[in-house]
C-alpha cells in the first residue's frame, strides 16, 4: 500500500478552517473543540477513504480543546503529522495517545500565546492606534483601520507556520523550544516589555491636573508644576498602580474602575 501524505492543498483548507473558525460554536463546555474539528476534517477525508474511518478518526477529536488560538495553531499541525502517521499505520500512534499529546501541549501554547500575542502585540498596536485616531482629532479611522490590518495580519502568519511547521517538526518543535527554555525567555521578555510599553501610555494617556496654586512671598506656585519638575508624570503613574493594586490585591471590578476614572 502506498504511503499516504497529506497535501499542501489539505494543510491549506485546514490552516483556513482553524484562521476563520477556531472559535466555532464557542461554548464553556466545549471551548475550541468544534474549531479544532473543522481543521483536521480535510485532513481526515485525505487521509481515510471510507466514511466509517473518517468518523472512527474525527471522534478522537471531539474531547475538550483549549488553547490560545493563533500559537495553539501548532498543535493542529501536529496533530496532522500524528494523524498522518497512525493513517501509514504506526502502531505506536492511536487515538489515546495523540489526545495525551495535544492535551499536554494547550497549556504551554496558551501561555507563551496570552503573553505574547494578547499581551504584549496587542496592547503595543493599540496604543499606536489610538495615538493615530488622538492625533487626527478623532475624526480619522486610519488608526483602527491599521489595528485591525496588523494584528489580523500577525495573526494568519502566526496561524499559517502553526500549521504547516507543527506537521513539518510534529512534537520536536515544541520539545526544542522547551529545550532551549524558549518558553520561560518568551513569557519573561513579553511581561518586561509589556510593562515598559504600558509605562509609556499610562504616561501619555493619563492626564491628573491638580489646580492647584498658592502664594510664596511675590510668586505664585502652581503645585503641578512643581510636581512635574522633580517627577514627570508622578501623579499618573501613581493612579495606575493604584488601580493596578486594587485589580490584583483587591479584586475589584475593571469596568467599575474603568466609569469612576471617567467620571
């Protein structure tokens, strides 16, 4: 019997079924499972001719899946490579063990995902826009427009080498980003640079004026200035990591925090 290899065709529907789907019919029962379903259906039809082996083989894929979507993509490029395999018929590949895999790995992949994509690009990319769209007197789109173009963009080339490099390396890729202690570097970098980046915004965006002035002999002391003068920006760093403080210390609802800063 002939080697079965799955196609660029097949790896292409699946890298757009997970793009555009990884969230299909979301649920907190579910998650991503449906998601996960859609990318590797391709996979299966190539890979198995009869309707009874295609089901035998999505049913593998029905447990609960969870992950961080855009580096998550890497699990589904392993999973396909597995697939492939226990498909040649490699004894050593069958459905509990291809499930122990994936399971293993949405953990890790989340973390070093949330911190670098959610965490880090996207807080970076949307202070640009919102620079933009202050700039122009709020009457521009372009920075929103920009915003949607970058991350999305980052994201689909993310979701493309997720899948095609996770079939190409299967499990070694991420067994040498954890050998390397890519990881923990990733995740280290990411939060750094993620509160240097929000250190300059809370800089830029915030704005406390105290009003406040008084006599000194023949000169009149306005105590924002003399504030500024020794530590720009004291009083919004301040607030922000007093709001930082009762969001982690305290618990206390962001959006409540969020009305009472705007109010």
């Amino acid at each position: 019997m002939a080697e079965k290899k799955l196609s660029k065709k097949a790896l292409n529907k699946s890298f757009r079924n997970w793009a555009y789907g990884n969230l299909t019919c979301f649920s907190q029962e579910h998650m991503q499972t449906f998601g996960y379903l859609c990318a590797m259906l391709p996979l299966v039809e190539e890979l198995y001719d009869t309707k009874e082996e295609q089901k035998e083989a999505m049913n593998t894929y029905t447990a609960f899946f969870n992950t961080e979507p855009q580096v998550g993509s890497i699990i589904v490029g392993i999973t396909a490579g597995l697939e492939e395999a226990k498909a040649n018929g490699n004894e050593d590949i069958d459905a509990e063990a291809i499930n122990g895999i994936r399971a293993g790995l949405m953990g890790p992949l989340a973390g070093i995902g949330d911190t670098l994509y959610h965490g880090t690009l996207r807080p970076i990319f949307a202070g640009i826009a919102v620079s933009l769209v202050a700039a122009s007197g709020y009457t521009s789109p372009l920075g929103s427009i920009l915003f949607f173009l970058i991350m999305g963009g980052i994201g689909q080339l993310i979701n493309w080498f997720g899948i095609f490099k996770g079939y190409e390396k299967g499990v070694e890729l991420v067994a040498n980003i954890e050998e390397a202690g890519l990881i923990d570097k990733i995740r280290d970098y990411a939060s750094v640079l993620g509160c240097i980046i929000m250190g300059g915004f809370s800089a830029v965006f915030v704005t406390i004026n105290l009003g406040i002035e008084y006599n000194a002999g023949e000169s009149v002391v306005n105590l924002q200035n003399t504030l500024d003068s020794m530590i720009p920006h004291l009083l919004p760093m301040t607030y922000t990591l007093f709001l930082y403080y009762l969001i982690t210390k305290k618990k206390a609802n962001p959006i409540v925090l969020m009305v009472i800063t705007m109010v």
